[in-house]
C-alpha cells in the first residue's frame, strides 16, 4: 500500500516575481522536508502542466532545475483533475514496485505570469475547436451552460450557500488567496459572468504550488495510505456530452470505494472539486453526498461546515483558497492530509479515519477518485 508522508504547499494569490519553476520549487522542497527525505533518496517524479511555462517534457525540465535525478519521470495532462491522477498515476506505480519514493510537483504563476486576455484564450482551448472555440465561449461559459440545465432539472436556488461556506473556511487557513466573509446575498448580487454564475460563483485564478511525496508502506514512516483510486471519462467536448445532468464522477467515486472496501457512508470527509459553485454542487450530488438539488441547502444547514456532518475542504477549496491551475486540487489532498494528522490548526475537525477526494477536468469531462486513510 502507499501513503503520503510529505506535503508542501505554497500561499495562494498573486506571488509577484514567483516563475513556475521557483513555486514548484518551493513546495517540492516543502514536501521532502516534510518527509524527512533529501533530494536523492528520491527516484521517481511526476509533474502536472503548466500554462505559463509550456514545455513538452516538464517533468525532466524541473528535474534538472531542482537537482533530480529520477530513475522514472512522467507529466500529466487531465485538465482539473490531473492533481489527483498525478497522485493516483504514482500510487500505481509504487504499489507496482518500479519506485520507491515519487515526488509529485505542480505549480504556476498563472495570475501574475500572464495576462488576462492570454488567460482566456489558453483556457478556452479546452473547446471544441470546429463547433465550440470560433463560438467564443469561455470555460465560466461552458459551465454556465452546464448549470442552465441542471438548474432547469434539479434547481440550484441555495449554491451561493457553497461559496459562503469556502470562503469561511479560507478564513481560517493561512495562506488563501480570498479571506474576506461574503453572504449569499453578496453572491447573487455580484457581477454576472455566465448566466447563471456570476463573479462569486467562480474560483479564482492565482499563483501558487504544491507538493507530496508518496511511498510504499512502512511502519517506520507512517503517512495516510491511499485505500482505492479510479477515474471515468464520459466526454472531451460539451457539444459530445451524452448527458448535461450525469457525469463520470458517481461512477468513478464508486469504484474508488469499492476498491478500498469501503462504503460512502464509512466517509468522514470530502475534499471535492469546486471551480464554480456548479461543480461543487454536481459533483456532491452526484457522487452521493448530496440529495439532487440539495447541496445548497446542506451547506446553509451546516451539514458541510467544519462541525457538520461531512466537513467539506476545509482550507476553503478553490473557490476561496485558490486555484493555481494543476496544484488547485493538490490544496485539497495537502488540507487532508492535515485534518488526518490533526494538524490543521484552528480549522481542525475530528481527524477523520477515512476521507473521499474527487477532481475534474474539463467541463467535468474527466474524473477521479481517491480514498485516503488515516495512518495516525
């Protein structure tokens, strides 16, 4: 079985002067001090994307920039959801013995590295390029066709409540690109984006990276193992979509659980992909989490909240801590990793025995699923 024994994770927001490779930098670094480990003990690497620094081989790039060199080396590409195959791609590969120890890395200035204009054209790329890109329609476009008909099937009346909730608890987490309190009000009433999203539905963008290293078992170096992993892949493009209502994530998050021998009741927290309020409110519905329709409300509720029910990203997720691109969703398996250690600080909840992850790509094209346990 493999299990993390080391993260590292940068602030989040515009880190001026900060390149790719320097924020990757600085959470690998993070993560074998983390460890305990130094650079050789090391022998395999794996690395996501990067908007701002396009390379064809990233991951010898950083390689050679940090002073590696592995003895296996791969980069991923999946959209959202490449942090946790990254993680996934890794524990296959110790689990398999080719390594021993992988350093999973990302990282990007994506807010202070490019511009505004440049952002959303690169972004846009995610559509097709004969029937979507000569549209124009950017990614908040894309989701916001989503959300019209999901809304028109299930309604989304209460999802401001989700962007309330992250944004309480970025409030608590040292390093988070959005700590100040909003309302469901303020998110309604904030400037629309993509009907129906508006400014507040959606995540920001920033700079920022992170880091964990991932080994075979040892009772010598205890970290939470990674129980069961899976993916779905439905569709590349929204005009192929076979649904705009059910997606790949119920399907992937079952296999992940059934793999580890678990229920989704034997969960005592999720970490789950928030871009928009949308994808949070999707995703949790449609893994089981949630009743259709209801995620909103759940969260109003508490159910969600710190001392709820189900503790939902605690560190604020995407739409409040962050989103650096690749290392977005790694801020979620690095908040994890922390409520399992019990090292969470003021946002600490019950260290949860068991703890579901989930992340996208795409316009929730992409899917995959982790299930940690708690290796105190």
């Amino acid at each position: 079985m493999s299990v993390v024994t080391g993260i590292g994770l940068t602030p989040f927001g515009r880190l001026a002067g900060a390149s790719t490779l320097d924020l990757m930098s600085r959470a690998a670094t993070d993560a074998l001090a983390d460890a305990g480990l130094e650079r050789r003990e090391v022998d395999g690497l794996i690395t996501g994307y990067s908007t701002t620094h396009p390379h064809l081989m990233l991951s010898t790039v950083f390689a050679e920039h940090f002073g590696l060199r592995p003895s296996y080396a791969h980069a991923v590409q999946l959209g959202g959801a490449t942090g946790f195959a990254l993680v996934m791609l890794a524990h296959l590969m110790v689990e398999a013995g080719a390594v021993r120890r992988i350093l999973v890395v990302a990282g990007e200035n994506r807010l202070s590295g490019q511009s505004r204009d440049a952002a959303i054209q690169t972004l846009a790329q995610v559509g097709h390029p004969t029937y979507e890109v000569p549209l124009g329609p950017t990614i908040p476009a894309y989701y916001g066709l989503v959300a019209s008909r999901y809304a028109y099937e299930y309604g989304i009346e209460d999802s401001a409540e989700l962007a309330v909730l992250m944004r309480a608890n970025a409030a608590r987490t040292p390093g988070a690109h959005l700590t100040e309190p909003i309302t469901a009000a303020m998110v309604r009433d904030s400037k629309p984006i993509a009907t129906p999203l508006r400014l507040l539905d959606c995540c920001p963008v920033s700079d920022g990276g992170a880091a964990f290293v991932i080994e075979r078992a040892d009772a010598a170096r205890p970290g939470p193992a990674i129980r069961g992993a899976a993916q779905a892949h439905t569709h590349q493009h929204v005009s192929a979509a076979p649904s705009l209502t059910a997606f790949g994530a119920g399907d992937s998050a079952a296999r992940a659980l059934a793999q580890s021998g678990v229920a989704l009741t034997d969960i005592g927290y999720a970490a789950i992909y928030d871009s928009f309020t949308i994808t949070l409110a999707i995703l949790l519905e449609e893994i089981g989490l949630a009743p259709r329709g209801a995620a909103g409300r759940l969260a109003r509720e508490g159910h969600f909240s710190p001392d709820g029910a189900m503790p939902l990203n605690t560190h604020g997720g995407l739409l409040s801590y962050g989103h650096c691109g690749v290392g977005g969703a790694m801020a979620h398996l690095a908040e994890t990793v922390r409520q399992m250690r019990g090292a969470a600080g003021p946002r600490q909840v019950a260290p949860p025995a068991l703890a579901l992850l989930h992340g996208d790509g795409g316009v929730l094209s992409s899917h995959v699923s982790l299930v940690l346990e708690n290796g105190r």
